[in-house]
C-alpha cells in the first residue's frame, strides 16, 4: 500500500515491515493494526489533534473503537467496553504504558 493522507498533512497511512497498517500522526504511529490487534499511541501527545486523528482511522479503516478523554484520563470505547489509557503495566486489560493501548480485534 502506498502512503495516503488522513486528516490534514501531518498524517499518512503506511504498512510497516511487519504488514501492519499504521496512521502516522506528524512521526508517531498513533493506530497501528492488522487482522488481531489495534494499538492505539499518543506518542506522549495527549492533545486533542491526537485523538482527531485516531478516531479519523477507527472511521476510515472501520476499526470500531472511539477515544475520548473525561478529566483529563484518555478512554477508548470498543466493543461495549470503556478501557483507560494508563501509565502502569496491567496485563488483564493489555494496557501497556503512558499512552499506549492494545485492543484486542
């Protein structure tokens, strides 16, 4: 797949080296998926933009989540579960660290 644009022209689509597709946000790939996980990134940027862009790819890519943030804690909504972004290990939810989540598909 060639790169393609999401969003404004800081984000590009790309599949990696792995055959993942990954939404580039500015240098962070903040969705990157295939056919068994979606991780979900801020790269340390938890602006509004980043979530933009991240539900932009759950849209286009029909991935079936939504993040949202509610007092300043970043969620994602998938699968009829509201799961919190966080910054500890917690291997029952497959949170891994500051700003990252994996969902499983």
């Amino acid at each position: 797949m060639a790169q393609q644009q999401l969003g404004k022209t800081a984000t590009t689509v790309r599949v990696n080296e792995e055959g993942e597709t990954e939404v580039v946000y500015h240098q962070t790939a903040v969705v990157t998926f295939d056919d068994k996980t979606i991780t979900l990134n801020d790269g340390g940027w938890s602006t509004s933009t980043t979530k933009t862009r991240m539900n932009q790819a759950s849209n286009q890519f029909r991935l079936g989540f939504r993040v949202y943030s509610k007092d300043w804690q970043w969620y994602a909504y998938y699968k009829g579960e509201v799961i919190p972004f966080n910054n500890w290990k917690e291997s029952v939810r497959d949170i891994h660290s500051v700003g990252w989540l994996v969902l499983k598909r």
